[in-house]
C-alpha cells in the first residue's frame, strides 16, 4: 500500500510518526474520512474545504493548497487501484518539542493520507439499527473535525458494550447528534435535524441529504429536537459517509415505525443513492 506523507507517495512501511509530533501528543489536527465509490472519490471538494476550515479554525495551515492536494489524493486512489473503499486523511500542526504553545512558523503541518477498507452497510441499512442516548460530554466546538475523539470514542464504546450501534448524544435536553454520525427524525413527511452550529460536526452526507430530500419532494427543518420529544417523532435515521443513510428503529427502550425502517427513510435512503450515480 502506498501512502501519502506530505507531498510524497511512501510504501506503508517507510511511514513512521515523530514520537513529537503535536497529533501524537496533544491530538492537535484534524481529519477527514472520504468515499471512493467505483475508483471516484465522492464529494472531495467538499471534504477539503471543510479540513481546510477545520484547520483554519484551529490556526493550523495546510502544507499546500487544495488544488494541489486533490490531484495527490486522486493519485493515491489510482496508484492503490480503491474501486470501492475510503481514504482517511488526517493533518497535524507538526513535530516540535513538547510545549502546550504552538511552534513557530518554521514548523510546518504533517498530511498524512492513506486508503482504509470502507464497505457500505448493506444488511443494516435494510434492517436498521438501535441507538441509546447519552450526555454530551464533548467540547463547544464540535464543529471542528478534530483528532481529539475520546468524547466520541467512550460513547462508541459504551454503545457497543450495551448491544448498541451508535451512541446519540444529548447536551441541555436537546439531541445533537451520533458519537461519529449526524442525527435526524421526522415527523409528518418531513425530517428535522440539528442546525449546523458548533454543537454538531456538519456532515458532508447531511448536506448530501439536504440536496437527496430536495430531490425527493421532502421538506427538511434545522432545528433543535428535544430529548423529552423523541416520542412524536415518527421515524429516526443517523448519517456518515461509511453508513451513508442508516435507519434507526430504535432509541433506548423506545421503538419506531414497529421497529423496521419507516418509508420516508427508505426513499431518503433511494434519493441518496440517486445522487451516487449522477
Ligand atoms: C465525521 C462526523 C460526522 C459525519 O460527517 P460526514 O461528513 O457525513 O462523514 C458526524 N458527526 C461527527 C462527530 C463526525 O466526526
């Protein structure tokens, strides 16, 4: 396998990390995980624009431009030959001795890409899946996609220590959304979903969703949906770009549309697909 440190395609084994490197040890970067859909890698513009932001907001520059990192990340899939799979890509503010300040500007970002194994969940998105709720334990910028997941990765592991997919988190009685996954239930035809501030990470898929229920002659809300009122909702779905749209036929002890994926979801679900094969 090939990887992409910085701007040179390296075997796997030639990729080492600076024991000093701010990612290892602060968790100070951001990353994305993307799609490649039969050799394409789907949205990548969008997918950069959003690491570029990420990073912006956390004042680290990217090592080069998008332009630049889009044909390299094209190169990656080629050279690997991903038909059907992802990429992650993760860039760190560099390797500098431990300090808590930022290095100065002589330290430069570390990008590091590489194709990771990416399967779309056939059966569960038919089947659907079950959720808990929990607190929101994690930072005020979650809008952020950041290196810094342990918020996001006790929840996930709490959700499969008790037979869960998905762990839904809940800050101030209003549902924000998934541990790795946006949030969504709809009520009477139409779907709410948590605005994009910096209480949720604005997924890619959820704006793929947006444009997929457009589409579909479905009406979308952002707004916030009140743990108290999960109730009156008739269906739930959540999203990523791995599950893409994954129906929810269960939150906690409380069941949706008799515990099968209910139909809005399912055409949502056909929509998005629609937009995979334009
Ligand atoms: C990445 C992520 C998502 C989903 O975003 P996509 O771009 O659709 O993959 C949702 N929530 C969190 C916390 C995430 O990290």
């Amino acid at each position: 396998m090939k990887i992409l440190m910085n701007d040179e395609l390296i075997d796997r084994e030639q990729a080492k990390v600076d024991i000093e490197d701010r990612g290892y040890q602060f968790g100070d970067g951001v990353y994305e995980v993307i799609r490649v859909y039969n050799g394409e890698v789907f949205t990548i513009d969008e997918h950069l624009e959003r690491l570029k932001r990420s990073a912006g907001e956390l004042k680290i520059s990217l090592p080069y431009e998008l332009e630049t990192l889009k044909n390299r990340i094209r190169e990656l899939v080629s050279v690997n030959q991903v038909r059907d799979g992802g990429i992650y890509m993760q860039v760190t503010r560099g390797v500098s001795a431990r300090n808590h300040l930022f290095p100065g500007s002589d330290v430069s970002a570390q990008l590091a890409a590489y194709p990771i194994p990416s399967k779309r969940p056939a059966e569960l998105q038919k089947s659907g899946v079950e959720v808990m709720t929990a607190e929101d334990i994690r930072w005020k910028r979650c809008d952020i996609k950041s290196l810094n997941l342990l918020g996001n990765v006790m929840a996930k592991q709490a959700a499969a220590d008790a037979g869960k997919y998905e762990t839904i988190f809940v800050r101030d009685g209003v549902v924000t959304e998934g541990s790795s996954t946006n949030f969504y239930a709809v009520k009477d035809g139409t779907v709410y979903t948590h605005p994009a501030n910096h209480f949720i990470l604005n997924g890619i898929t959820r704006l793929k969703i947006m444009e997929a229920c457009q589409n579909a002659g479905v009406d979308t809300v952002e707004k916030e949906i009140m743990a108290s009122e999960l109730g009156q909702y008739d269906e739930v779905f959540i999203s990523s770009t791995t599950i893409e749209v994954m129906p929810v036929v269960k939150i906690d002890d409380r069941s949706y549309s008799e515990g099968r994926p209910g139909p809005i979801t399912l055409l949502i679900q056909k929509a998005f697909r629609e937009l995979l094969t334009d």
